[in-house]
C-alpha cells in the first residue's frame, strides 16, 4: 500500500522521479465497482448490423454521444444510430470523476447544469427503473483570501436567480459541516448542498437502454472508416454517408461524439476540430474513517478537488504542466496511463494541506486517462463550417459529465431544428473562432495549456490570455504600441483594450508559464498590467479610462475599429437576400446606412450590425467593389464577425439566393472619430462638406483623407457626433497620423475598447452577446424599431415577432442606475419589490453621469406580460456578492436620452 506523505516525501527534487517504483505500486484502476468493460470486448463483431440508412448517426459513445442519441430519441427523432468502436464509455468516459457542480460563472451554464441535474437524478430513474449512480452530497468551494470569496459570492448570487441553493460559511462552520477539513487558512467557504456525483457506466448504461426504448439504435464494436461528403449545385459540401468496419450508412447528419479522438474523425470529412489529448489524472485513496457523507470539495487556490468516493476519497485537479497525448492511439480503449507523480505531487501537496489525515491515508488506486482540451476551456459543438451535417459535439475538457445532460438536449434541438434552444455561441464551432486558428497547431496547443493552467484561477472580468502570437494585428498597431496601448484578444485579433501613459506594453512570445523548463519572462510589462486588474474592484486603470471617456465626450477621441467584420453582399439577388435577412428595410438609395439586426425563425437575435447601400465601383478595389447587381456593405463586431459570416451564409445556402458574401476584413482598415469637436478635425482631413446639410447622421460616401481614398460614414457606437473612415489597409498608417495630426491642438486622444464599453452602455447602446443574444428578441430588447413590420416586406423571423408583440412581451430588457459608486460586471441578481426577477446582463461605469450602469432582462414573478409601467412601479435593488444596493429602473438612456448629440447638437 502507497502512503500520501511517502508519495510526497519521494517527490522531492534529491528523490526518485518515480515514488512508488521503488515501494508498493498502487494499481490503475477506476473507482467504480461496475465498469462496460466485458469479455470479447473489441473483439471485431458488431453487436448488430449497421442498418443501410439513418437520420442521424452518432459517433462515439461516451456521455456525449449517449446523451445526444437519447434526447434526438426523445425529441421524436426516428432513425438515430449510434456508433461506438468498442463499448460505450471506453474511450474517457469510463474514469471520469463525474462530479456535478451546479454554479458556475455564466447564466446559460448553469441552466445546462440543471438539466443534466435533472437527466440524471430524476427523469432515467422515472423513465427506465434503473439507478444512474446519482448521489447528492453536495459541493464546497474553499476560499482562502477575499478574492476567491468574492468570486463565489457572484456564484451565489446568480444561483439566487435560477433556485439554486448556497451558503457562505465561516471557517468555524466549514468545520462543523466538514470535521476533517484544516481550517487554519480559510478566508469562508461556499456551500451547494445540492452538488453531486454521477457514476459514469451507470449514467451511460441507462441513457442507452431509454434512447433504445424510444427506437434508436446502439451498435458497438463498429469502428468508422470513413465519410463521404458530396458537393450540391451551389458548390456546398455535405454529409452523405458514413463509412464503417462493417458497412455503409447513408446520412444526412453525422455528429462527431468521439472526445479524443474527435480530431481524427474530423480529418475524415475534411473538418477541422480544435482540441488536443492530454493526461488527466486523480487518485483513489484507502477508507478514511469519518468522510462518509462529506461533500465534495474544490478547492481552487490549491488546485485541487476531493470527490467523495463512498468511505474514500478521489483526488485530483489541474496543474500547469500537464502532459500532452502526443499520439492519439485509435486502439486505446479501457485505457491508463502511468501516473506521472512529479506532475501530479502538487495535488497530493494541496489535498494533505487541505484534509491533513490523507498524509497517513494509503493510495488504493490511480486513474490517469485522456481528456480533450480546448482553446477556451469550452466545448466544440454545432455544424462544422466546412461540411453541412456535419455536427460537433465533443472537446469537453473533462466536464462531459456535468455538462453531458444539457449540452446533449442543445445538440439535438439543434440538429432538429437548425439551431439550439438556448443562447450557446460560446460553444458554437463555427462562431467563435476564425477559420485561420481551427487548424494552427501552434495556437491550439498554446492556448489549450494556458486554459487549462488557468481552470482554477479567479475568473476577473478583464482578464485576457497571454496567448497572442498567432493573431492578427491592428494595421496600425505599431503606432499604437508606441503610445502605450494594452491590447485585448477578440476572435482572431488584436484591439485596444486602453492606453497606459506608462509607455509600450507588448505582447511576448507564450511561455507556457514556465512549464517543461521554459524559462518564464520576467519585468514582462502587458502581464503586470493585467495582474494589476485581478480585482473585482474599481481597477487601478479606472482613471485612465475615464479621461479617454471624458476626452471623448467633451473634446474628441480616435477609436481603432480595424478588427470589425467588413462583408459585401453583392449580386443580382442581394436585396432579395437582404430584405430576408435583416429586420429593417436596407433597400434604400446608395450612400444610406441602416442600423438593423438580423434575426433567426424564433424571432432571436442574431446580430446587430450597420448596413449600407453602396454602388459598384472598380474591379479589385477593396474600398468599392465591382459588381453585378445590388450591393451593400456589412460593418459587424469583430468579436461575433466569424458569427455572422457563419449566419449569412447558411441563409443564403438554404434560401439559395443568387448573390456573393465577400470578407474585406483584412484588406480595410477601420478608426472612428467621435466626440463634439470631431467635425472640426475631420474637415481639416477630409476632401468633403461635413455639415449635417450635406453630411446628415447614418449616411456615407467615398472621399479622400490625406489624399488618399476612403469611406466616410456618419455613425457612433458611443453617442456622439462622429464619423468612422473604412481605409484601404496600405493608407491606413497615413490617414491616422493625419488625424491625429489635425487633433493635437484640439485635445485628440486614443481612447480603447474599455472606453467603448463605458460610453456605449451609458448611451444605451445594445452590445450583442451581452444585453443582446439569440434568445432575446428586439421587442424585448427595446429594438422594435429595427424591425420593418409597417411594411409588407417579409424578413427571417418576421412571424414570431409579430406573434409576440400580439400575445405581449413576458421579460423586458431594463437599465439601471445606482447612486451608490460600486463596480458591477454582470450575473448581479434583480431584486423587485422583494422578489428576484432576473440578473444583469452587462454593466459599467458611466464617467459622464457619474454612476454605475447595468442592463438586465426582468420577468413578473406572477407570471404576467412585463410592461414599461410595470417597470416603472416597482422598487428595485441589485445584489452584487451578497450585498444588495438601491438601484433606480429606467425607460430610456440615462444619457442624452433624446438623441441631440449624435446629430450634431451640443
């Protein structure tokens, strides 16, 4: 038998690298009495035929898999197959912990938590008879400082919304709950009584024989040895059939379930899956007398959690030097590694600190298997961009358990129905990452590790990733280094995040923090900053980023927008296409620009863009294409820009529109002017008359800047008078040293992103993805006014709005104001009269009027259509980490509420 203190005693640097190999070995083995491992297992023979078709063929059968294959069944789906190349769960499913944690820091996770919760607790048990392994002892989260106090008091007060239970506890009541536990370190804790564990084989046994009982088809032992994807009329690729050891099965839908070996399935249709395979790990300890019962423990600044595992305990956690699965094994199944004790001492150091009596506690077992990671520590799902059918549900970084239930009920809705019920771009493989990255090796193993380091640390609300190097760079951003500019990371690119007067901050090559002896940057200036901002507190910058707001508001302010998605929708159906895809009507006269969302069948939102109508010009020119036709052009977010592009073009496949989407992204330039003396700089600049006569608000038109050709376009994103210049990217360098030159004596300033968000939220501007998502509607949103529904003009989504606004709108998008000067970030709980009816959605400071601003969707507790003078008549407070503080509820912005600045009007 091993002992945690003789593992910990041989992990010293003069030691052995190997502890146990010169001692008793602890086996590999899982913890579970009853595994899907059998005899004759992979032994070549299907357990069934492989029928000639299918409606869906699911590959793989671990949680995912089974968890995709039951809900398609119970959503009515006839003709669901799932393929697994040896048993179900033997890939990572079989050794997983399978720990259920109900709080996390996202509204949307915490509602796929609760179905998995209830999958799994409550409707396998009614449905089947059977037992899943669910046991509820609940879950705590240990703090030793303030700030990760802190953090689970955001969780605590985000459960509040969704009947999430929890408590924060004393250190002297963490010992009374937990007697084993050294408290000497404790700051308070956080208890979900309600948390759990799922035990692997049970949970995917029953799923199985549900999805069964409802007509789907389990076949294991059959191996895919193929895809076959075919090219429609349009040039689309789709999914045609699947290719197996033992027969072919036409499909029109093939879901890519196989975690680890994902990546290698993809390679099969020609699609890119960005993951990587790593070593996980944990150990099974002997029995500890009084653990029974205890819950289960995360204890996050240790890096380490303690599963209850019936009179022992498992333990494991994240470390910052994991090993990489180099090579993937097609024959791993039932599968371990050897436990690499100097990557995996870290955790046995933690769990002793944290649970003293586990250094005189033997080691039963270890578990060491693979596990998929990501570059953002989230899943990989939804339709590849590459292949139409071709449906991803795999990458779970060792949360496919927890996640497994919800995740799978998405996946078949969107199978079904062409997207998920719930707002899931965070996991949308073909929203959140530019085709560039899906296959740069060298990003997906970067950034894949720094997630994985960073799993336990504090989530802060500007955090950003040290990984950068692959991404693209602002045009200018040599220029803008110089004057002290602290980049953020937004799909694919950098932007200014703020200027810091303390000179250039830039960012260095990844050095995997010091891991397999790298040697880690020192006086590495971009991560001071960002460590200084690890707060949930005013940051230290907040006074710099208020004078770039105050600059911008009472003088004038340049905002790099390079980074934007910049599209041309062009062609002999482009208004066609247009009039279907966005809400208002953009079939206006060349030189218009329309503020407009675009919309899904529910009535959702999936975007909010400008759109203008532009005329042909000459061939080649990134500034005024040629065409044939009508032509507009799209100015998007270049956060969500990969996420419209992936939008407008599955329109356009589907509605076979015959028109061309055109990304100009890389080859313009985008920096918008704003604030009252902008028109003064820019007619020292520009080669045009910028009166509000001949220059009124949302028009554009091509003219020359420092004699060189650009689109001017009369907008703002910050609520005052601006216009913004779309650059061809070779004059981008001139045209801004011009600006900036003709601003000097008028006070110009390089103001950021973090500017961006604080002047826009105090305009009231929506920010897609925040206050504004697939599953709020316009009508709920306050954007009635994007939607043409005066006219007869049919648009995607047009019927389910009109619906709504006939049966009444049931939540309603309000902004609040405190006077109390407290910083607030979003998930903070709606207090009504008394009674929770919602949480915020995204917040900031609002340097203009002084005051803490946040938007939030609220209900009626009772049930009832929320009108503004419901809005109106309550009394409301939000509650940030416990605390609750007087807010006041308003029906239009705060700020200019009518409009004047925009137009000229100071």
């Amino acid at each position: 038998m091993s002992y945690m203190s003789r593992a910990w005693r041989a992990a010293a640097p003069w030691r052995s690298p190997r502890p146990f190999s010169s001692g008793p070995t602890a086996k590999k083995s899982v913890p579970y009495q009853k595994t899907l491992r059998e005899e004759g297992a992979g032994s070549g023979e299907p357990s069934r035929p492989p029928p000639a078709s299918a409606q869906v063929v699911v590959v793989g059968g671990g949680s995912l898999g089974c968890q995709t294959t039951y809900h398609l069944a119970k959503m009515g789906v006839s003709g669901v197959v799932l393929l697994e190349r040896d048993r179900l769960t033997s890939g990572t499913t079989w050794h997983t912990a399978g720990l259920l944690w109900q709080l996390r820091p996202s509204d949307v996770e915490v509602e796929l938590l609760a179905h998995t919760r209830d999958v799994v607790s409550r409707d396998l048990p009614a449905e089947t008879g059977l037992h899943t392994g669910w046991v509820e002892n609940g879950g705590l989260f240990i703090a030793s400082n303030k700030q990760r106090l802190d953090e689970y008091k955001r969780l605590m007060s985000l459960g509040k919304v969704y009947g999430v239970e929890s408590h924060v506890l004393t250190p002297s009541q963490t010992k009374e709950l937990y007697p084993l536990m050294n408290i000497d370190d404790l700051y308070g804790t956080l208890y979900v009584p309600k948390d759990g564990t799922m035990d692997p084989a049970g949970t995917c046994s029953t799923l199985a024989r549900a999805a069964s009982a409802r007509g789907a088809t389990i076949i294991e032992n059959c191996p895919v040895t193929g895809i076959q994807v075919r090219t429609d009329d349009l040039g689309v690729k789709r999914v045609h059939a699947v290719e197996t050891a033992h027969g072919t099965i036409q499909t029109p839908c093939v879901v890519n379930c196989a975690g680890v070996w994902a990546r290698a399935l993809g390679r099969l249709a020609g699609v890119h899956v960005p993951l990587v395979g790593m070593h996980h790990a944990y150990v099974v300890t002997e029995r500890i007398e009084g653990i029974q019962n205890m819950p289960n423990v995360r204890d996050h600044d240790a890096s380490v959690y303690l599963r209850l595992q019936g009179d022992a305990l498992s333990v494991g956690g994240y470390e910052s030097n994991p090993i990489f699965w180099e090579e993937v094994s097609e024959k791993f199944a039932f599968g371990l590694f050897d436990l690499d004790w100097d990557v995996f001492m870290q955790h046995i150091e933690g769990a002793v600190k944290r649970v003293p009596v586990l250094e005189k506690t033997g080691i039963k077992s270890t578990v060491c298997g693979p596990e998929s990671f990501t570059a953002d520590h989230k899943p990989l799902m939804g339709e590849a961009p590459e292949v139409r059918g071709f449906f991803l549900g795999c990458g779970f970084n060792s949360a496919g358990m927890m996640l497994g239930g919800g995740c799978g009920r998405e996946l078949a809705h969107w199978i079904i129905h062409g997207r998920p019920e719930k707002d899931m771009y965070g996991y949308d493989i073909r929203q959140r990452f530019h085709h560039s990255l899906t296959d740069n090796n060298r990003w997906i193993r970067e950034r894949s590790h720094e997630s994985y380091a960073k799993n336990y640390s504090v989530v802060f609300p500007h955090d950003e990733p040290l990984v950068k190097k692959a991404f693209k760079k602002p045009i200018f951003s040599r220029e803008l280094l110089r004057q002290g500019c602290v980049f953020q990371e937004r799909h694919g690119w950098e932007r200014p995040g703020w200027f810091s007067p303390g000179g250039a901050a830039p960012v260095l090559d990844y050095d995997y923090y010091g891991a397999y002896g790298r040697e880690r940057h020192r006086d590495y200036t971009y991560n001071r900053l960002l460590g200084d901002e690890y707060t949930f507190d005013f940051p230290p910058h907040h006074d710099i980023i208020r004078n770039e707001c105050l600059t911008c508001r009472n003088a004038l302010a340049l905002f790099d927008m390079s980074y934007f998605g910049k599209f041309y929708l062009v062609g002999p159906e482009a208004t066609k296409a247009a009039d279907w895809l966005f809400s208002a009507d953009v079939s206006k006269a060349p030189g218009s620009t329309v503020y407009t969302c675009m919309l899904n069948q529910r009535g959702g939102v999936e975007s909010d863009l400008t759109v203008s109508r532009i005329s042909p010009g000459a061939p080649g020119s990134p500034l005024a294409p040629a065409f044939e036709g009508d032509g507009y052009y799209l100015a998007i977010g270049g956060a969500v820009a990969q996420h419209n592009w992936s939008h407008i073009t599955t329109v356009l496949q589907d509605m076979k529109f015959q028109c061309k989407l055109l990304d100009c992204s890389e080859e313009l330039g985008m920096m918008s002017i704003q604030g009252p003396l902008s028109r003064v700089v820019l007619q020292e600049v520009l080669d045009t008359d910028l009166s509000n006569e001949a220059f009124p608000f949302s028009t554009h038109k091509i003219t020359t800047a420092a004699g060189c050709q650009v689109r001017a376009m009369r907008l703002s994103f910050v609520g005052e008078m601006g216009w913004e210049l779309h650059v061809p990217r070779a004059d981008c360098v001139k045209v801004y040293r011009a600006v900036m030159e003709a601003g000097a004596r008028h006070g110009i300033a390089n103001a950021g992103y973090r500017a961006i968000d604080s002047l826009s939220i105090e305009k009231g501007y929506r920010h897609w993805h925040a206050d504004l998502r697939p599953d709020d509607t316009p009508l709920e949103a306050g954007l009635a006014f994007t939607c043409k529904l005066k006219s007869s003009i049919p648009f995607l989504g047009r019927e389910a709005v009109e619906a709504q606004k006939a049966k009444g709108i049931f939540r309603r998008l309000v902004c609040f104001t405190m006077e109390e000067k407290v910083p607030m970030f979003g998930l903070e709980a709606v207090w009504r009269d008394g009674k929770v009816v919602g949480h915020i959605r995204r917040a900031d400071f609002g340097f203009a009027i002084d005051k803490t601003i946040a938007y939030g969707y609220i209900r009626d507790p009772a049930g009832g259509p929320v009108s503004l003078d419901f809005v109106k008549s309550g009394s409301y407070e939000l509650e940030r980490m416990g605390v609750t503080f007087p807010a006041r509820a308003h029906t239009k912005s705060p700020f200019d509420p009518d409009n004047k600045r925009v137009k000229g009007f100071y």
